[in-house]
C-alpha cells in the first residue's frame, strides 16, 4: 500500500552498504553460534547488530519526518495530516 509522500520521497539506497555490514555481522553470529563461541562474545556481537539497526531506525526516522512527515503538513489536508500523525503513533506501539 503506497503512502503519501509524493513529492520528497526520499532515497535510502545510501544506507544499503550499512544494512549489508549487519547482515555480515548476522553471518559472523551465526558463524560464531555453529563454532560454539563463548556466550558473551556472541552477546557482544547481538548487541554491536542491534545497536546499528537502532542507528539506522533513527536515521530513517529523521529522514521521514523531514520529507514525508513536512510534506503532509506542508499540504494543509487535515486528512493526510492525521494520516502521518497515526502512522507514527502506530510505529512507536509496535
């Protein structure tokens, strides 16, 4: 389903390289989880993936808000404003 955002899409193949670091650290992981490495040097390496999805989540975030987000209310469309503020809402009760 497409959602209003027209004008300012913005473009996220910049940050391919980075998800492509996290999934060879994944890689790492699951490498390190076959050889059976000692629990803590995993738990290290889950926290140093997840600490990068989380950078990532807030870039994203960052760059919706300035595009997508500005764009709806740029707009003056009640309907589409609520439509962003429910979005995000729903984001954060995930």
């Amino acid at each position: 389903m497409k959602k209003n955002c027209e004008v300012n899409h913005p473009n996220h193949e910049k940050h391919i390289p980075r998800i492509n670091k996290v999934v060879g650290q994944l890689n790492g992981i699951k490498k390190m989880i076959e050889d059976k490495r000692y629990c803590p040097e995993i738990i290290t390496q889950l926290k140093a993936v997840s600490s990068a999805c989380q950078s990532l989540e807030i870039i994203m975030l960052q760059k919706h808000l300035e595009t997508c987000v500005m764009e709806a209310f740029y707009s003056k469309d009640k309907n589409v404003q609520d439509e962003k503020i429910q979005e995000l809402t729903n984001l954060y009760k995930r």
